[in-house]
C-alpha cells in the first residue's frame, strides 16, 4: 500500500465568460481510498459536482466571468493499494461476447478517436491469430510502444487512432487511442484511463493509460512505457479523450499554467 | 391523436454462432404510448432486455447458434400523442450552455459518425452569424436538405458527417449525422433518433432524423424531409448511428430480410 | 525470349456522348518488342494517339456520340525480351538523391493514390534501419504481400496507400500504391506499371504493378506475387494509378464487357 | 507595361548534406520579358537548372554540405506585360473536353493536394447550375472567398482541398488548391501557379494562386484576393503545391530567413 500526496494547480486567463467542465480529482475506486481531499478556486466561486451514470466520474463544473487570473486548486491525500498480481495476470482469459455484462458492451463501439471500425482487418491481421487472453493485450501494448514515437507536439486534438497508426508518433492519449482501437476491434472492450502518476524527466502532465476487460475484471496497460501502471491515482475513465478532458470548457481562455503533481511515499 | 400498427420481421442465416443485440421495440417515451407489444424469435431462444443507463434504449441481447433461419418478429400497438405546436416551436430559443443541465452536456461532444470537432469553423461560418433559436436548427435542416442528395448506396457504415459534407450524398443516417455535428459545432446539444415511420415509394426500412435540445427540451428536424417528424414512432436515441443500430451483431450472419411496416389509422 | 499474343475486346453502351482517352496498347519499351499489332473501333470512328512528354504512354483519344454498342478492339504480338538475372538484381544498390538524374525526381513526390508525404515516419520506422538497395525494397514487397489481403471489390477509385494500410485489403492497384508510397518515403523513386499478364484462376484483367528505380534503371517488384513480374507486357508507366488507367473518360458510360486476354508460347 | 524588380533572399543552416531543388526564378513566358537577372550561392557552389518537359519550370538543383550558413540571393529586373482585357475576358467560355489541347487534359486529373474526385458531387452542386464561361470560374473564386478564412497557420504541407473545405481556414496555397479541385471536378483544366507579388501589410513571402483553362488559354484567378493577379511575376505553374515548391529538399536544414521581396515602378 502507498500514501499519495496530489497537487493540482491551473491558471487561466478568463477572456470571455466561460463555462467549465474539470475532471481532475481523484476517482473513488476500489484500487484507491481518497484519505483527504479539497478543491478551491481563486476566486472562490460557485460549483457542483454531478456523476455520469455509466462511468461515475466526478466532473466538476462551474461558470466564470472574464478575469486575468482564475486559479483551481486541488490537493488530495490518496492511499493505492492496487496490488498486481503478476502471475495471476499472466493467466487472465478473454472473456467471450456471450459472456460480457450489459454494461461492458458499449467498451466494444467505435468512437470519436477510437476508431475501431477501421481496424478490423489490420488487427485481425496482426493479432488475430495470437492466443486469446492477457498475453494478446499486452503483445498490442508492446507492438505499440515499438512502433509509435513518443514525440511532444507530434499530434493535436482532433488526432484518431488511424491518425497515429499513419504518422507513427504521438503522445499518451494517442498510444491509448490505438491500444483501445485495437482491442475493440478484436472484440475485447476497452477503455481510456487518466490520471495522475510521475514520470521521470517529464514535466509535471496528466496521463493517459487504457484498460481492457479480461476475465475478472478491468486491467490496465500502457503502450508508452513510462511509468507503472500501478503507480496511478485514477481520476477518470472514459470512452476516449473526448469524454475524460481535464478540461472541457465553452467561452474564451488562455492556459496560463498546468502543473498536476503527485509524491508518494512508501508506507512503513 | 394517432394509433400506429408496428410490424417488425427480421429473418437471418447465422453462419456461426452470434451475439445479438437489438433495437428494435418502440421507446417508452412521453410522445408515445405502447398500448399492447409481442416481441417472439423463431426458433424460440432465451432473451433478456436491458437498458443504457443514459439514454434507456431497451436493448435486446441473446446468443443464437448456428442455424439456417433465425427470425425475429416484433408487432406492436403504440398511440401517438405528439401533438407539435408550431406557433410555440417557431418562437423556442437555444439553452446558453451554462442553463443546460448536466445530463445534455455529453450531446455536445464529437462522436464518431458526427465529428462536430472538425465542423466548428464551417458551422460558424455559414450558420454562426444567424439569429439563436428553433429557426437557426431549421436552418441547417433546410441547407442540408438542399445541398445533399438522398441517394440509396450512395454511403457506408464508416460514412462520417464530413465525407457527407465532401460527398454530398447520402442516406437518412448520413443526413441525421450531419445535422448532429452542424449542431453541435455551434453549442447546441444534438443526437440521434431512429424510429418507424411511412415513407411513401420507399420500401419498409427504420427511419434516422435528430433532434436539438432547445429550451424546453429536444425538438425533432429530419433533413430529409421523408416524412413529418411528428409521424415517427420512437425506437430510440443516440450519439450518433453507433449505439442506435437496429441490430448489432457478434459472429457471422446473412440478413435475409428486413421488413419494418407501420400502419396507422386516425382515431375517430 | 517469348512470343506473346495479345487480344484486349472492351464493350461500352455509351448513354451521352463521351470523350474517351485510352491507354491499352502495348509500349514501346526496351523490354518487348511489338512485332504486330491492330487497333481498331466498332462502329469505325476518328481518332488520334498522343505521347505525354515525360512517360511516352501511348494515349488514344477519340470522342464517341451516344449508341447502343462501341467496341473497342485491340491485337497484338508481342515480344518480350526482358531476361532478369537475378542474381545481378539482388546486389542493386539504391541510388543516393544527388545521383538521381533530373527527370526521376517526380517520382519521389506524393500523388493523388500514393500519399507516400503521410509514410515517412512509419516507412522509416519499419524499413529504415534495413540495409540499403533491392533487398530493401524485396523486403517492402514482402511486408505488402503478408499484411495486405487481395479482396476484389474491397476498395474503389478514390482508395488510396493510407487507406490501404488501414483496411489491410485491397487489389492490385491498391498493392502497387502502397509499395510506391512507402518507396517514395524512403526516398527511393517509384511509379505504377499496368500492362497485360495471365494470372491462373483470376478472369482477364489488366495489372498493376510497380517499379523502382535502382543503381542501372528501373526494377519491377509485384506485392500481390500472382504473376512473376517479367511475364508482364507493359502499357504504360504512371505516377499512380490516376494517369494509367485504361479508360480515362468525360461522358456517360456503361462498361459492358471487358476482357484483356494474353497467350503465350515459349519459342523455339 | 510595367518593370519589376525581385530580390530573393534565403539563408539556411544545413546540418546535414542536403540535395536542394529551388523554383525561385522569374519564368519566360509570354505575360513577362526578363531584362536581367543574377542568381548566386553564398558560399559559391556548382548547381544546374533543369526544366520539366511539361511545363517548363526552371528548377535550380544542387549539393550542399553540413555548414552554418548557406545562403541563396537572387535578384532579377522583370517587363510584365500582362494586360488584362476585363470586357473581353468575362466573355470567354469554357472549352468543351473534346476540344482541349491534349497536352491540356493532365490539369484535370485529381491529385495530392488537389484531390478533385472526392469534389464531383459538391461541385456540380454547387456550381454545375451555373451558366458555363469565365463568369463561373469567378463565382468559385468568390465562394472560396466568402467561405474561407485566410488565417496564417491554419494549416499545413499535408492540408488537402478536402481539408480546406471542412477547416474552411488556410493560407494562399490552400485557396488555390481548393479553386483547382473545384475546376477539375467540373471539367475544367486548373493548375497552381506560383510568383512574386506585393501585398500590403503582409510579410514578404512567395504568393500562389491558380488559372483555369478557358477559351484562348490560360486565365488567373486569386481567390484570396490579395493582390491583383496581373500584378504577379510569375515562377512557375504546377500540378499543385507538390511540384512548385520553392524549395524541395532531401537531407536536414534549418531555413534561417526566407525573403522573397518584390517591387516596381510604372514605366514612363
């Protein structure tokens, strides 16, 4: 088990009144306990907190005027006690289509940057043929990480899957795009992840993983290698990037600062 | 005030087992009432129905072996009690994206088959400058009647907003897609409706138009202009043709025939 | 050295008067020699044959008023000398950009089928780090060949490389473009070849293929491997697939029957 | 009758040995007489000029090794004698296909970033009503001016007239693409042309713009109306940007400065 300690601080320029959708706080999951947490904005100003019924993530919104500085804070204390067992992973089977609960299908559509549809024929190709289960997954996260760049600024937000399939490079979210096309298109639900984690010689960013659904249960994978996967504190999940956004807003901003960080402390 | 007979026969070849799930049955929805339905399979099979917690489309999932003729057949009762005031409807206002309540914000968001992401400057060029309101969404709904030619074929499944926008051609999920992402692009809530309506000189096929939330709730445009809007009996709604689909499908299949028949009488 | 007879019968309705460019006569090409050859057009009609400056194709123009029937019918006895020592082939160097005469520059340009600006980072990803010359481009065909399916009628005229590495199907056309893409982002000169060939259990068509340019010329390479490369009888060289086709046409048609047929006997 | 005079300077690291193509130079041809004009490398270095077979452009090949600095100056004194007959050109009429030239029917083929053929239905739509002549040409040449914004970054090498559309943003380059793929889709012969221009409050830079075939020949057309079109000096014409870059390069390369600056005086 692991204490965390996250800090959040964004700083817009409010040119136009806007409207604001955050997802940045720690998810209430079961591979973490939120001890403490507090969210405040500078300055103070009404919210609510309101939950998607599939996904229960905790967006956040509000509405501000146009003003220089319009700074949100969150800081939170959250214990991780994702303990992954490797050799039990190692076994997981696919689950068959039959078998998916209800609720799980909708991880098997094509989407907005997941555009899975198009990726039958190449993934049936590349990965159809590969005993079905964990190891699968995991040979379409590694095909991923040897094949993409990791390369800042090498894609934009309109970025799909086939996008980074072409130009070979990209960021998080677009490794986690493709990993998720992929599966979907072999028939194995997935999903995108956020959250926050540190990586070495990054600038403090929020990161994007992908989970797919194996027997027993969600487990999560990520094509860019750059930290451990049990190392996240999970804030959201999401179909793809569209619905996970830090930030989701309506009117006129200017990002002045992003700067998510977490520490961690291992627990005597 | 309307009764509408509703028959609904699928016939299939499974050449190997398949996972269904269907969506076929009339929605449980404040325009409509089911007054008596029968929904049977021929081979008789076990089914179970759920609903998508946002949206409460009843799907219909079950699991058929392989088999030479596997159909569905549904036929239904439902009393149409949409009763359109123009007058009220030509005067609806948009909702400012502040008012809207938080369980619309998703129909604002870029979805595979309405990529509204990339229509954001065309929607403002052409439609941005034009007075807020029901006769702003009428508006698109005119351009695209008069600029997209119907034509059967003429689209795939992968067909997006903006190959129709390119194209210039499509079908009524093609028009339905386009309007969405238009949309969208300007702020205003959008999705998909698919449903059973009469179209004259067409052969019986479901039906796709959308609908726009306006103040005081979701309207109904079909760019096709196939129909009146109000002689639509709802099956159900969606992001976009993705988690609308008459019948998705898992395993390998022929459809052999596709009949949806509507008939309605005017009450005395 | 072989002796090849070939026939090429091309039946049209023709609906609105048409103006017709065709290109299905054999080349004139240091490979085969044309020792007979007869064109001519049912009902009889004036036409005229034009050189484009860089490729020298032998284009037929020739402008047809509306009729039930117009037969195109071309025969010829051709010659083909190309004798490929392979063991010469395999040790062909590339050729380094500053040694590439002036007028094979163009074909390291993207065209229309052949966006090879879009494979840069993926063709050096998966072919950069590979020994320069005719091995590296043998490696290219190879890779086609395993992920790339031949589907008649799984692309259509507006298909293009990207599209086919997405689908991974396509038909010969589709094969050539994708080699030709990922050559030219490699910075080895490339273009389409179309010609006739037999190939066993396929109805008579014309080819595809594709060539490129090694230390001493140009060098044939088929990714669909359905015939060996110097079987073909070249029609004509092109950027992609937009200026070889048989039938370039402005007017309103109906193909009715098309049949390219190619025998051969070994001579004595 | 006017006297141009062109400066044309661009500097550049090269950090790894570069083969360069330049199209920098004033053409001939017959709108304008080049009275002098002096092109040199700093540090000097041994280059030639080709010309392609079609049209004639004057490209400027050369090797230069890694060095800090490597700097191209041109300077030339131009006649442009291109006076427009305004009355005389809104009478010319489009010229049937079986008409044109053969060495014409190239400028109607799709390509890279022209991909006319995805614009058939969209053009004819759109303009196909239209009454045929010089005066439809212009009615293209003004909805892309109403349509698209001229915004300085907007878009990129790879932005097709298909981009252009949906973004409805680009830069000089991008009109005219879209201008071309809207003639071709049409069947009218269009082609991309690039020169010296002056442009008020604008940074020096290289203008592109587009001519469509009409009777007699060649007409301009800027459909960002930036500058007069018989105010321009030209270089080159081309089948789109692809092949009238000013400069085209293999190897690594920092560009430094790029100055292309123009200016005249009437002639007594």
């Amino acid at each position: 088990m692991t204490t965390c300690k996250i800090q959040c601080h964004l700083k817009y320029k409010i040119v136009q009144a806007t409207e604001f959708v955050f997802l940045i706080q720690a998810a209430h999951h079961p591979d973490q306990t939120i001890i403490e947490e507090q969210l405040s904005f500078n300055p103070p100003i009404a919210w609510r907190e309101f939950h998607d019924p599939s996904q229960q993530n905790r967006y956040i919104r509000l509405h501000v005027e146009a003003c220089d500085s319009f700074e949100v804070n969150y800081c939170a204390t959250v214990e991780r006690h994702s303990v992954i067992n490797l050799d039990l992973q190692q076994n997981l089977n696919e689950v068959a289509i039959p078998d998916l609960p209800d609720e799980v299908l909708p991880y098997l559509l094509a989407s907005r940057y997941c555009n899975s549809d198009l990726f039958v024929e190449m993934a049936n190709r590349s990965f159809g043929w590969m005993e079905q289960g964990y190891s699968r997954v995991k040979a379409i996260e590694q095909w991923i990480y040897n094949n993409i760049f990791y390369v800042s600024g090498s894609s934009d937000q309109f970025t799909t899957a086939t996008d980074v399939l072409i130009h070979r490079a990209g960021v998080c979210r677009d490794f986690a795009h493709l990993g998720i096309a992929l599966c979907r298109a072999l028939g194995i639900p997935a999903r995108m992840v956020v959250g926050y984690v540190e990586i070495e010689n990054f600038l403090p960013d929020f990161h994007a993983i992908f989970e797919a659904y194996l027997e027993g249960g969600w487990v999560l994978f990520d094509p860019t290698r750059l930290a451990p996967v049990e190392n996240l504190i999970r804030i959201g999940t999401g179909i793809d990037a569209g619905d996970v956004a830090f930030s989701t807003f309506y009117g006129e901003i200017e990002l002045i600062k992003i700067e998510p960080i977490i520490t961690q402390k291992l627990d005597d």
